[in-house]
C-alpha cells in the first residue's frame, strides 16, 4: 500500500518527507478529492509541472473554515495555484431548482459539504491571508467561465470579474498547459508575478491599457453591464467572438478604477504536445487516503476511457466548451491513444470494455475546415446549426481507423463510444462508414443523442441542427440496426425551459414525445451557467447575435408546467399539465384519442396512481371523430376544427419502435443516463 502511496504527489508532511523534500515549488489546491486521472484538471496540471521538474504538492479539499489547513504543507517556494475542480462549485452543489444536491460524485463517498460554495474565492482568500503576498494564480472551469463580469444565476445578479474577489495575481482560462508552463517558469527566474502579463490564456488586473501587450478592444464595464442588459448583451457577444486564439484580440473591461485585462486565447495544443500530456504518469486512481471513506465515485465512469481530442465546433448556445476548451479541434496520434488502451488491458480490474473513446464531442478529430487554422473562426457563423457549412469537412476516416486498431489489441472485448455523438456532423459523411461501424461495434445497447427539442426555432436559439436532421439520423441508425440484426435504441436528450421556448413549443414538444409512444424518465431543465450566449439570453431576454428579443420562462412555476408537460403521464404531473394545455389553449389535446395527452374526468385513487372514469356513450359514440370535452362542447379557445387540422395523427406501432424504441432491461423501464 505504501509503494502504491507514493506514485501519488504528495498530500502531506510525512510524504514530503518520504521523498526528502525540506521545500517544494507549487502548491496546487483543488475542490474535488484527489483522482491522479487525465479527466481531472488538478491531475493534468500537477503532472505537467512535475514534468518540468517543480515540486508540486496537492491540498485537496481543506478545511476553508480552518485557515491553519491551508498551511497544513507549509509555505511553497513559488506559488500556490487554485481550482474549484472539475465543475463550477456552485453545479456542484445545486440543482437547477437552486435545491442542494445531496451528492457530490468528486468528494469520497459522494459527501456533500466537502468544499464550499464559490470555492475558487474562498480558497483564495484564504490563501491571501494564511501566505500573504505569495503568487496566487487561479485555474479550472469556474475560473475560466467567471473571467468577466457575469451574471450569476444563483444570486439572479452580474458579478465583478472573478479576480477581484478572489484577490488572485493571475488567471488561467481554457486548457492551461501552455499558461502554466510558462508562468512557472517566469516565477522560477525570479520575475515578480505582476510582471506577469504577456501570457496568453491569462487574465489579470491593470491600472491603465498600457499594461496590454495586445490588439485590444473594451467592452462596457461591470458598472455598465451589471445596470443595463442591452450593454452587457453586446460585451457577452464581443466576449464570445474574440475567443479565437487565431485572430482573437485581448478584451477589457473596467471595474471602477481598475482595468481588467483578459489576454487572447492560447493555441490549441499539438498532436504532439497533446499525446505528451495524456501520458504523463497518471496512477488513474483516486488516492488512497479515500479508501475507508467509499473512495471518489467519479472515477468509475473514466477509469477505462479515453479522451482523443479536445475542443467543439458544435458550438451549443448552452454549452461552456465553445468559452472554455474552445472551437478548434486538437486530437491524439493513433500511436498515443493505443499505448494508453494497451496499458488499460492490465489493469487488475479491466474486464475487456473501453467504455468510451471520445471527449467533448467523440466524432470530432480535426477543425471543421481548413480555413480555421488560417483565418480564424467565422464570425457570426457556426460550423452546423441552422445547417451544416458548405466547407465542413465532415470526413470520419481516421477516426475510424483510430477505432479498427483499438479494437484489434488483444484483450479488448468491446470499444463502446458514449461522449456525445454529433449526428449532424455524422450525417454530411458521404461515406456512411462510420455510422454502419458504429452501429455494428460501438453501441452499448443505447446511443445517446442530442436533438435537445423538435420545434425549429427554438433549435435557433439553442444553437442546434433542426429537427428534420434528427429525424433523418434516426431513420438511418434505425436501417442499420435492422440490417446487422441489432437490438440498440437511440437515447434523445431534451431540454426544457431554454429561453425562445415557449409554451406552445413545450407542448408541442410533448405532442413530439407522444407521437412516439415513450416519454423520458429524466427532464433536463436549462441551468444558466457563467458565459454562456443561453445564459445572456436568460438574464437580457437578448438574443446577443441579433440583440432582439426573445421570451424566456424565468419563473418557478413556467418551467415547472414545461417539464411536466414532458413527463404527461406521471399523475403528480396531471395539474400542470392541464394548466399548461389550458394556458396555451390546446384543449384538444386532453380527451381519450392517442394523439390526447392526459383523460378528462380523471379521479386520483388512493395508491399515487390514476383511476379514469368510463365515458359516456355520447363521448365514445362515432369511432374516429374527436372527443368531446368534459362540457360536451368543443372549446373556442381550442380552435376548433382549425387544432384538429393541425394535431398530429399517432404513428402506427411500427413507427412508433423506429421513432423512440423501447431500450432493453428486465423491467422495461428505460435507463437512467446521464447528460454529457
């Protein structure tokens, strides 16, 4: 047990010791347990600055109520870096009804409470007062989301630039190799950390422009955004373009006297630079200090995966990578990935699966056209929402390739893909040989895709390819499964409540749903993150790429009738769902038909199930023609004859299997997923 300790950076005193270190370089503290795997931001970071031969010690989860457990390592030669983890601490610990989780997968044991909330500021401050004026350089996602002013959907207000409350030197945003690299090695020549300012990837706070070592544009500032949404829609949107590490400018913005500085993005790594971090000597375990505690659950969905690229072009409204990993795709060699999945075959718990060769997007291997590695990113333009761009290069061949040789490594039983697919992407591939391979190897019962909604305008808004792309993908992933004699389904993820969804688009949504003879067991409600262009949607009722108006359900009660309209027949549900139905005045779509959503004269019995009383003869009479409602009349509100011209007819069963068939396990129930 000791031997396997000590392939792990040290976590204490005594480790040090062990190692003979009287000093060490960098102290790294992170929100989440300590996991020494390549998904863990803290773990890519340590090992890297080990590789450049600092000594690095890790601070996992300290006590921020106790300032002494902050210098539980003593005080490091050149600095102390701070991440609130693989998530925003502030996920982490709420729902998108702002309710506390219960869980938390990257603490031991799934404990909740193990970090506090907004942990890149409280750990920061605390280092400030335990190691005064030490360099302090803040990393991981919140970081990198909070950069700017933003609005903070917790406390439903916009929020200074994370730097000023965390009373932080630096900065380091997006994939931090190449920032890091070479701060640490300014701080090891002895250039004082306000020196610091040149870097790309980095953020810090100025006196005057003059500090900018870059072409440079202003945004408005906190002041500014934080009293007029118009302003901050058009700094979000300048924000958004000018992450482009090609042809992208520094942005500033003031917050009252001080100016905050955010440098142009750094490049994407290479192939080269990538395979040498991805093999860097992870133990890809969580340390053994957690092993008494329930260990750290996160684990159990990396531990036999692999990441092959980095970086999405899909370019999701919702989604962080677009402001975080970035647009540009980096991938592995062949070579690296099959040392990796090569080594996993001995692993004392490997059983033959890889459950996942993937990342952000697991179809992307290379920037969406050659253009981007020249010009930059288009602006006011995505790669494949509305449609596809006439130069997307949509060409699956080496990611196929990369496929056929790790399924070919002795001991491999299975190579599964469960990182999202992009079926837009996969659908503008002439060939059609990835997607017959796919289907033949690669699916472990399900696929999970994402159409996230079936009305078109809200797709918009979403940023998402229109439902017709979807219907498409299904129709064909639906052939091929009959042609291979394969029993897989497809698993839709879908949204509810994204600003530009209406009521009417949820129920039509929901009639979507019913047209295909299933509903979802799981509901994902939008959860306005930090800097997204969904989030300036939510918080301005801006679109910011039109600055025009969009509705958004902001209130507790809006979205709680969207979701129950996508979970119609859970009784709890019935209320909402008949007030949304009447709000949005689709009363033809409560009665006894299949295209119908819930029964009129519906009684609750004892047992949390629902008894529906047999109708009269005059309802049932004339098979084929539309129920009448509780009143025997036809509601004006409903339309009339106009809303049955409009409903749509039920698919035969037939359609129904191929829309949304029926995933396979002993109770029939289909399974719970979790979204990418």
């Amino acid at each position: 047990m000791q031997e396997f300790r000590d392939r792990f950076l040290p976590v204490t005193r005594e480790d040090m010791a062990a190692r003979g270190w009287e000093w060490y370089d960098f102290l790294l503290i992170t929100g989440d347990a300590y996991v020494d795997h390549p998904s863990f931001g803290p773990a890519i970071i340590s090992r890297l600055l080990e590789h450049e031969g600092y000594r690095v010690a890790i601070l996992a989860q300290p006590d921020w109520k106790d300032p002494a457990s902050f210098a539980a390592l003593g005080r490091p030669r050149l600095g102390v870096i701070v991440s609130a983890g693989n998530i925003d601490s502030m996920v982490a610990h709420y729902t998108v009804a702002k309710r506390r989780r219960s869980k938390d997968a990257y603490s031991p044991g799934n404990q909740m409470g193990l970090r506090p909330d907004r942990a890149t500021i409280v750990y920061a401050n605390c280092v400030r007062r335990v190691f005064g004026d030490i360099a302090l350089i803040l990393g991981g996602l919140e970081a990198s989301l909070r950069r700017f002013a933003h609005y903070d959907y917790w406390e439903d207000k916009v929020r200074r630039g994370i730097l000023f409350d965390s009373q932080a030197d630096l900065l380091v945003y997006g994939m931090g190799e190449r920032a890091t690299r070479e701060i640490a090695a300014r701080l090891a020549s002895g250039t004082p950390v306000e020196e610091i300012t040149d870097v790309r990837g980095t953020a810090f706070i100025a006196d005057h422009p003059g500090q900018c070592a870059y072409p440079m544009v202003e945004v408005a500032s906190f002041e500014t955004v934080a009293a007029d949404k118009h302003a901050y829609a058009e700094a979000n949107m300048t924000e958004y373009q000018e992450h482009d590490p090609i042809v992208g400018r520094a942005i500033l913005q003031r917050h009252a006297e001080k100016l905050l500085i955010v440098n142009p993005p750094a490049m994407p790594l290479t192939t080269e630079e990538l395979d040498a971090v991805a093999e860097l000597p992870y133990v890809r375990e969580p340390h053994p200090m957690y092993d008494t505690m329930g260990g750290v659950p996160a684990i159990e969905e990396v531990r036999f995966s692999v990441a092959h690229n980095r970086g999405c072009f899909g370019a999701c409204n919702f989604c962080s990578l677009a402001f975080h990993q970035g647009r540009i795709i980096s991938a592995r060699s062949h070579e690296s990935v099959i040392r990796e999945v090569t080594a996993l075959t001995h692993h004392p718990g490997f059983k033959g699966y890889i459950h996942d060769v993937g990342g952000p997007t697991a179809n992307f291997r290379r920037p969406a056209c050659a253009k981007q590695l020249k010009a930059g990113l288009c602006k006011n333009r995505a790669c494949l929402s509305p449609e596809a761009c006439p130069n997307l290069d949509a060409d699956h061949t080496d990611y196929l390739q990369l496929l056929r040789k790790l399924r070919a490594i002795p001991g491999v039983k299975k190579i599964f893909i469960r990182s999202g697919i992009r079926f837009d992407y996969l659908m503008k591939d002439k060939s059609g040989e990835f997607c017959a391979e796919l289907v033949q190897h690669h699916v472990s019962g399900q696929l999970k895709v994402a159409p996230e909604h079936c009305v078109n305008s809200v797709l918009d808004y979403m940023g998402k390819p229109h439902i017709e792309v979807y219907e498409k993908f299904r129709q064909k992933y639906e052939r091929l499964n009959q042609r291979y004699g394969k029993e897989q389904y497809l698993v839709p993820y879908l949204m509810s409540s994204h600003p530009g969804c209406t009521l009417s688009d949820a129920v039509k949504l929901a009639e979507w749903l019913n047209a295909t003879g299933r509903q979802p067991e799981q509901v994902q409600d939008f959860y306005p993150t930090p800097g997204t262009l969904s989030t300036c949607m939510y918080h301005t009722g801006l679109d910011p790429r039109t600055m025009q108006p969009v509705f958004v359900p902001t209130s507790p009660h809006d979205k709680a009738m969207q979701r129950a309209l996508m979970q119609w027949k859970r009784p709890e549900k019935r209320p909402l769902v008949l007030e949304a139905l009447h709000r949005a005045h689709r009363e033809d779509l409560i009665g006894y038909g299949k295209h119908c959503l819930v029964r009129p004269n519906a009684k609750h019995s004892g047992e949390g199930g629902e008894r529906w009383e047999k109708p009269s003869g005059k309802e049932t009479a004339g098979k084929g023609k539309r129920r009448a409602s509780p009143a025997g009349k036809k509601s004006a509100a409903s339309g009339g004859g106009k809303a049955q011209r409009e409903r749509r007819s039920a698919p035969s069963a037939p359609a129904r299997k191929a829309l949304w068939a029926k995933p396979k396990s002993k109770a029939g129930a289909r399974p719970k997923g979790k979204r990418r």
